[in-house]
C-alpha cells in the first residue's frame, strides 16, 4: 500500500474509514505522523490524539521546520530528510510545545509504487513516564550499592533448578573477584575456606526444602590469600505452588568487627587478670605489712603493761612513745595503700590538683630545669573511671620520665576536647626503642602495655612517638564519659 502524501480525508483515493487509520487509531501507545516531501504535515493519528497530547490541527499542513523551536528543527529535520533518503532513523527527543515531556521516534520511509521515497511515517511513543522510571531505578540501584559499600554487604541470588548464580557488584569487591567472570555455585563455593564449607552446604541443602532463614559465620580465601569472616545470611522464595525456585541473601564483611571483639574480650582478660593481681599484692601488702606491723604493735602493748605491772612507769612510757611512732608509719603505711586503690586526692580535691602535684612532685625528684603543666577540663565533671584511668597513665608515664629519661624539661598537658580528654605528656630526655620495652607489665620496662590496655579499656587510644637521643611524646584520648 502506498500511503503517500494522505489528507485527514483520504485524499489519495482512500477512505476516512481506512482500515490502516482504524488500525492506527486503536494503537494503545503510538502516535503516528506522515510527513511527505517538503516535510509537511500530512496525517496525525493514534493514541496521543486520542489522549489529547497532540491536536491534528496544530500539526496539518505545518512543516516542522514552522512548528519546532529554530534549533530543535534543524536536529528533527536532519532526521526526517535521512528517512526521505531512505535511511530508517530511531531516536528520542523532547517535545516542543511541552519539553518536560520525551518522545521516542522511529522516522520510517515510505516507498511510493515506483520505490521512490514519498514521505516519512514517524511512529511516536510518548516514554516520558517509562524514563522517569529508568532514572528512578538507576538511582534506586545507586543509593543500594553506595549503602552496600558503606555497610560492606553484598547481595546475590540463586536458583537452584537452573543452578544460576549472581552477585552484587559489592560482593565482587568484598572478595576480590572479576566482575567480568560468570559465577556459579562451584566457583562461589571456591572462596569459602574448605573448613567453613560443610556449614554453608548444609544449609543450603536445607533451604531448597525448607525457605526458612539461615546465617552462617565463615572464612573467605580472597585470590591474594587474604582471608576476610563474612556473615552469610539467606532465604527461600517459593512459588505458587510451594516449591522453592529462589533464594536470596547477603555476605557482609564482619572482618573488623570480629577482631574489635576479639580485641575486646582479650582486654577484657587482661582486666581481670589484672584486677585478680591487683588483689593479690593488695592481700599481701596487708598481711606482710600491715597484719605484721599491728601484731608487732601488739606485742610492746602487752610489753608496756608488763612494765607497768612490775612498777617499771618510766620504761612503759619510752615504749608508749615509740608505739606511737610505730602507729604513725603505719597510718602512713595504709594511706599508701589505700591510695594504691584510688588516690584519695582525686575524691578530696580532684583531677587537675591531683594532677598538679603529681607533676610537681616529679620535677622535684628528678630535679628537672623546667616543668610546664597545662590543665583546662571546662566546668562538666568526668567519670569517675575516666579519672582514675587518666591519672594513672600518668603516674606511669611520669614515673618512666623519673626514671629512665634523663630529661631536663617535662611539658603536661590535660585538655577536654568536645566530647574526648586527651593527655599529653612530652620531655626532651633521652628517647627509646618502643618495641624493645613493650613488655607485659609487671615483668619488667615502662608499663607502655599497661597504659595502653588502660586507655582501651574505657574505649580511647594511646600513642608513643620516641627515638633514641630524641625525646618523648605520649599522648592519649579518652572518652570524657568512660564507656557506656
């Protein structure tokens, strides 16, 4: 059939009632345009007249150069006069009477009889919802992969009849794999270490019968030999009919986690240990000073009444007065080691005061040219355990420079910093080699393992910066409220 250049009426001799026009008009999402030579209107038919986006009397008799914007005319009539060529051209473009809208053409040409290109057929389809889906799924699949990566959880999909595997692009990532490469269960399975297969296989023999979600801790063997724990959860999708035809799940990277919890429980040890020791020395202090010198007092008060009994007044009271020296050391004895506990300065005048005699005290004993001490905690209270942990890290790292630094300037520092308290602590004395004193303590060297479990255990960090001949830096951040 030649359409040629049609007219709302036929005019080439066919009908209004065409039966190609009925066909048309009844397309659910075509709008069909004819243009001839001159690239004239000539026909408008279909669903955009029938939805009332497109009106026959706004295009008939037009050229689209009359009808577009100047610079959308050139591009459409570019189009349409390779069509007249005989080039078939697919393209999307916005509308011109509403931009807001876009349109997919396909510029047909139409061969007359003789085979001469008569006109062009545009069939257009209005995609401006479709699109806006598009761009809504790009960036659904977007905000899923960026909220994967911040995460560190890949996603697949399996289905057992046909045995199809797919992975997240995040998944890939996680384990090192080529996203160019076809997975399958065989090569998926390749990453788990042998000693975790078993449990992953297991369950998903049971998930194929049982959709019931699963989750399973196992290794995973990257191609560099790296070997990340990933948490691998999943879940049967049936059909209709009850049978399992998919199952979904996530691997998330749990690497980081699993080893800050296993950090956690070997502080935590380490804190019982140490409060197990602590006791210990505190059951001996007191029995081989304490229980021991009030027996002993004990003793010349019996003595005392002996002397007094056979009339001796004068030798009783030489022995009351060196009782009374021997009480006084004592008392003295015991505030040491209650202060061993908690130091009684923190509770009597607290942190900064404690921390000024302390630095005081040390310059005074190491005979030290110059001390600075800067306090500055704002007017909100610490925790108690913040306190304690705080001003024991410094008890030993200023017992380290009285001891070992042959310094001559010692600078302190103690600061609340929003929400963190952070303690500096510098000397330019004569440096060391961490690794060689990072012993555990109670063995031996400068405690530097103490402190820092010290500081971990309330949930901060501590660092060293040292050499040999120059000097050093201790500092430490610690939550202003300990560890909730």
């Amino acid at each position: 059939m030649a359409l040629g250049p049609a007219r709302p009426d036929g005019g080439d001799g066919e009908s209004a009632d065409d039966p190609y026009r009925v066909m048309a008009e009844e397309l659910p999402d075509a709008t069909i345009l004819f243009l001839d030579r001159d690239l004239r209107f000539q026909l408008v038919t279909g669903a955009g007249l029938r939805d009332g986006l497109v009106r026959s009397d706004h295009y008939l008799g037009h050229t689209v150069l009359e009808l577009a914007p100047a610079e959308q005319a050139e591009t459409l009539a570019g189009h349409y006069r390779a069509a007249l060529a005989g080039e078939r051209r697919q393209f999307v473009t916005p509308g011109w009477r509403d931009p807001s809208r876009t349109w997919q053409v396909d510029a047909i040409p139409v061969h007359e009889r003789q085979g001469v290109v008569g006109g062009v057929m545009l069939f257009c389809r209005d995609v401006t919802e479709h699109d806006r889906a598009e761009a809504a799924l790009r960036d659904s699949r977007r905000q899923l992969a960026e909220a994967q990566r911040l995460a560190r959880i890949g996603s697949w999909d399996w289905e057992p009849a046909t045995n199809r595997v797919t992975w997240s692009q995040e998944l890939y990532r996680i384990l090192g794999a080529d996203p160019e490469e076809e997975v399958t269960v065989d090569s998926a399975l390749g990453f788990v270490h042998p000693d975790d297969r078993p449990a992953l296989q297991a369950a998903m023999a049971r998930i194929v019968v049982d959709p019931a979600p699963f989750a399973v801790e196992l290794r995973a063997v990257l191609p560099d030999g790296a070997v990340r724990t990933l948490l691998a959860r999943g879940e049967g999708i049936r059909d209709g009919t009850g049978q399992v035809v998919r199952v979904i799940g996530t691997n998330q990277d749990v690497t980081e986690a699993k080893q800050a919890e296993e950090e956690r429980r070997r502080l935590l040890a380490r804190l019982y240990e140490a409060l197990e020791g602590q006791q210990q020395r505190l059951a001996a202090d007191l029995h081989d000073e304490h229980v021991q010198a009030v027996a002993a007092v004990a003793l010349k008060v019996d003595r005392a009444r002996l002397m007094l009994g056979r009339g001796e007044p004068a030798a009783a009271y030489d022995l009351l007065g060196k009782l009374r020296d021997d009480l006084g050391d004592e008392l003295v004895g015991l505030r040491r080691t209650i202060a061993a506990l908690r130091p009684l300065v923190l509770d009597q005048r607290g942190l900064e005061a404690a921390v000024r005699e302390l630095v005081a005290a040390t310059c005074d004993r190491a005979l030290l040219k110059r001390c600075e001490v800067k306090v500055d905690l704002g007017y909100q209270p610490l925790d108690p355990a913040v306190e304690t942990a705080v001003f024991r890290v410094l008890q030993q790292a200023l017992a380290n420079v009285e001891q070992h630094a042959a310094a001559g300037r010692l600078r302190v520092a103690l600061e609340r910093q929003d929400t963190m308290v952070v303690l500096d602590v510098e000397d330019d004395g004569c440096g060391f080699d961490p690794v060689e004193v990072e012993v555990v303590p109670g063995q031996g060297g400068f405690g530097l393992v103490s402190m820092r479990e010290r500081v971990q255990a309330i949930g901060g960090r501590l660092t060293v910066t040292t050499r040999k001949g120059g000097g050093t830096r201790l500092r430490a951040w610690v939550p202003a409220e300990g560890v909730r």
